[in-house]
C-alpha cells in the first residue's frame, strides 16, 4: 500500500489537485503555496502559507525566537519570489501544554522582527494544543 512518505510530496499534491475545482480568474497557476486571488481594478492579493514542525524543521540548537522569524521568512520569500512586497502574517500555532511561557514570548517575539524586519506587521493567528511546536503561517501581500 503506498504511503504519504514513499510517494512524496509532488505525488501527493498530484492526488489532492484530482479533488480541488479551481477558482475561476486566478492569475497564478493553481496550486502552489503563494497563490494571488484578483480584486478587480487590476488589482491583487498574494497569499502564501508555510507550515513549520519544530520536530523535522529546527535545526538543534535554534531558539524559539530564531525559528518564529524563520516561520515569517519562510511565508516573506515566497511572496518576494513572486515580486510581491509583504503586508500582514498570520500563524497558527500548535503549543505543548508543558511549553514555557518564555518560550512563548520568545516566538512572538520572533514573529514580530520577521515581520517588521520585511516591512510587514503581525496581523492575527490562532492557538491550540498540539504535541508539538506548529507554526503553520499566512503571509498577504
């Protein structure tokens, strides 16, 4: 039986798009994780999101500051690669029930350099408990 891991992520969208009807009038290809939605008047909104899992995506040794601006940065350059410049982040955010609150602190402030140091600002987000430090983000541009 194949699996999520043996087939890989590329297989895995391929499966996923069979089920999605895509928006009439996008002005990027369907399906990739910055997305522009038209407003009309020649006018865009490019959203993007990127997921972060402290388990297979922090380095040892990153702090949670560091690895809360990465989450921003991660969500920022995409919307940069499609020449867009940053305006808001979201994160959702996955949080151990045992997380210190400094720890907690230190993401957010992470969340707020990343954001400023590109010109954006924190804009809203979303908490629960999870097993694990989540940070799934939304950057708008």
């Amino acid at each position: 039986m194949a699996t999520a891991g043996k087939i890989g992520e590329r297989a895995l969208i391929e499966i996923m798009l069979r089920w999605f009807t895509p928006m009439p009038g996008m002005p990027l290809p369907f399906w990739d994780d910055a997305m522009a939605v038209d407003l009309g008047d020649g006018r865009a909104a490019v959203l993007n999101t990127d997921m972060l899992v402290w388990e297979t995506d922090v380095p040892r040794g990153m702090t949670p500051y560091q690895a809360a601006r990465k989450a921003v940065v991660m969500n920022f350059s995409d919307l940069g690669a499609k020449g867009v410049q940053p305006q808001g982040f979201m994160a959702s955010l996955g949080i151990p029930r045992d997380l210190e609150v400094e720890s907690i602190e230190e993401i957010a402030q992470g969340f707020e350099a990343g954001a400023r140091e590109y010109g954006g600002y924190v804009i809203g987000g979303d908490t629960n408990e999870a097993s694990d430090i989540i940070i799934s983000g939304v950057a708008l541009g």
